[in-house]
C-alpha cells in the first residue's frame, strides 16, 4: 500500500507531521483530516509531491503562478485601523468557529483588496505553513502589526488561547475606533464653518469690498471714510496684494510646527500644550487616559508580564508627556514597588485613577480595575465631546457674526452718510 507523508495544522495551529498509509492522495487527506488535522502538504514517499489541501496548495500555487504587477513599497500605503480592525474581527471568529489558523489566513486572504494587507497575509501564511509560531509571522510586518498586537498574540499562543486574545484585540481595536469616530464626527462641523467662513471673507475682501471703494470715492468726493471703514478696505487691500504671500505663510507655519513637532523638544511642548489647551485639553487627557487603561487591563488580562506590558503601553501612547509617566511607572515596578506612587506624582492622572489603581493593586484585580477605568473615561470622553460641541458652535456663530458684522457695518455707514446727502 502506498505511503503518504503529510504536514498538517492542528486547531490551535501549531504544525505537526507524520506518515499515513492510503490507496490514494484522497484517502490520505480523509484519513488525516479524521485524525483532526488540516493537511496543508501530501508528498507521496518515493513519488513526486501532491497537492494535499486544495484550498490551501491550489490557492497558494495560484498566487504564486499570476503574474501581477506590483507597485513600490512606498506608493501602495499602509493599513488603515479600520481595515485591521475588521481582518482581526474575521481572523477571530473563524478561529473561535474552530478552523485552522493557516486555513483562516487562506480565506482571508481570497478576499482581501488591500495590497499590502494582502502581502502581509500572503507572507503569515507561508511563515506558519514552513513552521513558525503565528507572532513570528506578524512580527516580519511591523509596518502593519505593532508591538501590542504582536505581544498579545504571543501571549495568546503560550496560553492556548489564541482565539480568546484575538476577540479582545478585536474588541479593543473597535472601540478606539469608535472613539476616534466621535471625535472626529464632533470636529467635522466646526471645520466645515470655518471653511465657509474664511471663503466667504475671503470672496467679500477681494471682490466686494474693492467695489464699494470705487462708490465711496465717487460721491464722497474726497471726504473721510469712517475708522472701521478705512480698516475694512485696508484689510481688504492687503488681501488682494499679498493673498497668495498669507496662503504661503500659513503653509509654511504649518510646514514648521510639523517638522518641529518631529523633535524630541518639539514633541513634547506640543503634547504639554494639548493636554492643558483650554477646551480641548480635558479631551486630549480623557481620551489619552482611557487608551491607556484599556491597553495595559488588555494586555495584562491577556497575560503578558506586566514590566512587558507598560513598556508596549508607553510606546503607543501618544502624547509624551503621558509616555514619561508611564515610564516612571515602569522603572517604579521593576524596583519591586506598586504604580500609585508614581502615578500620582506625574500630575498627569486624576486622583480617581490613582485610587482605582490603588484598589486593584490591594485586592489584586488590577487588569479588571483598569477596565473599569477605560469603560468610566470612555463614557467621559462622550461627555466631554458633546460638552465641547456645545461650546464651540454658539463661538463660532459669535466669531462669524462679530467679523461679517464689522464688514456690513463698514459699507453701511458711508452709506447712510452718502444717501443723507442726496436727500438734502
């Protein structure tokens, strides 16, 4: 009877190999796959090699067979959250429904349309098919999985719960996202006015204003213009002179504050400066709290160390200023003391959070602690976007009515003074 040497997956997905005796490549895939194994290669002992899983090989030969013409690394963009997100919601429930990691990433990768997610997936596939762990898979694409993703799964496969620590990450990839939607559903009005009403002063200073200039000089003959309206047609003057000179320098300052804020100083005045900004500091501070309490009761609940996990947390932080308290929570722990010292001293946590944590550390539910912390700021953070929606809209109104009130303010009052005149 022939014999077959097969490659297999497991349902966790680690690999395993062995021998099996078969009639036929068919036989030898049944008889391995009731065995409880995915076979992902058949070589036939002494013969030529055979396909073994058709969804898996087939696929894989097919990719490899297409000719396809590929774009520069640097023209094809990243991944954005949203569609890691949605790769890790999927790649979760097929290995919580019990298929085969190497077979989800083969499916997942059918129906990808990201190029470079679709490398990456094409790339974990061959590296778990050839042996390696699936955290050494993702770790060969750090331009698409960061250190927190890559640390849980590690996590996750010592633990044999891989499929447990893909749900969380899912969960927790969703709800940033979700926060990031509220702020920026919350900031698309305000930019939208402004938009509006700097085309609109812009459209009145240039086109506009000029022409009730021509009238004024016409039938005042030479009298005084008002002082609001002498400002107004200066204004307007230095606008139709030097338009494109502003345009230019607004760029350039913003050109500026970008490559300074790439600086280590500059970082760090910038990130000081968001977190006490009068209407949006509590934002920045509330939002930046509650991403990292959700990160470290994540990662910590997932079991990675937790010396590992504050160094993950200080790198994703996001703002320096909360990256340096992290840090000093870090050496802190690793001199065998507890976080609420440090934490406290910062100046960057409200006491609430120092107490809380305070509480985990004594009863020794720490990670669920932080959970609750993340879930109080996260409904915080609503608050304080519907807070600052409220305040930024009657503001803006004001701003808009002060500055087209000063404009038709300008214009009118030469021209009462013109139609006085003709009535005499």
């Amino acid at each position: 009877m022939p014999r077959f040497r097969y490659v297999a997956m497991d349902a966790k997905g680690g690999e395993t190999e062995g021998v099996v005796d078969a009639e036929s490549q068919s036989q030898a895939i049944s008889v391995i796959r009731s065995k409880g194994f995915y076979p992902t290669r058949v070589v036939a002992v002494g013969g030529p090699a055979v396909a073994g899983a058709p969804a898996a090989s087939v696929a894989a030969k097919g990719l490899s067979m297409r000719m396809e013409i590929k774009l520069p690394s640097f023209l094809r963009g990243g991944v954005k959250a949203k569609q890691l997100m949605v790769f890790t919601r999927q790649l979760a429930t097929l290995v919580d429904a019990g298929v085969p990691l190497l077979r989800g990433l083969r499916i997942l990768l059918k129906q990808e349309k990201n190029v470079t997610l679709r490398e990456g997936l094409e790339g974990m596939g061959d590296a778990v098919e050839s042996g390696s762990t699936f955290s050494d898979a993702l770790a060969q694409f750090p331009r698409i999985f960061d250190g927190l993703f890559i640390s849980m799964v590690k996590a996750g496969e010592a633990g044999g719960v891989l499929e447990v620590v893909l749900n969380r990450l899912a969960e927790f990839m969703e709800k940033a996202e979700r926060i990031k939607n509220r702020i920026k559903s919350a900031m698309i009005y305000p930019i939208v006015v402004l938009i509006a009403a700097v085309g609109i002063l812009s459209f009145l200073l240039i086109n506009v204003i000029p022409k009730f200039e021509d009238i004024f000089k016409d039938l005042l003959e030479g009298r005084p213009l008002p002082a609001v309206t002498q400002f107004v047609i200066g204004a307007s003057h230095a606008v139709a002179a030097n338009g494109l000179w502003i345009l230019g320098g607004i760029v350039a300052v913003v050109v500026a504050a970008r490559l300074w804020k790439r600086t280590r100083r500059g970082a760090r005045t910038l990130d000081k400066l968001k977190l006490r900004a009068p209407i949006f500091g509590p934002l920045f501070s509330k939002t930046a709290i509650a991403r990292l309490t959700r990160t470290l009761g994540t990662l910590m609940t997932s079991g990675v160390p937790v010396l590992q996990a504050l160094n993950i947390v200080r790198d994703t932080a996001g703002n320096r200023i909360v990256a340096d308290a992290i840090q000093m929570v870090h050496n802190a722990v690793k001199e065998g003391e507890n976080m609420t010292g440090p934490l406290e001293a910062s100046g960057v946590f409200p006491t609430m959070v120092v107490s809380m944590v305070d509480v985990g550390e004594e009863t020794g539910a720490l990670p669920e602690m932080l959970m609750k912390i993340a879930d109080n700021y996260d409904d915080e953070v609503d608050t304080a976007v519907e807070g600052m929606t409220s305040v930024i809209e009657p503001i803006l109104i004001v701003f808009l009515a002060v500055i087209i009130g000063t404009i038709v303010i300008a214009m009118f009052v030469p021209l009462i003074t013109i139609i006085g005149q003709m009535s005499q």
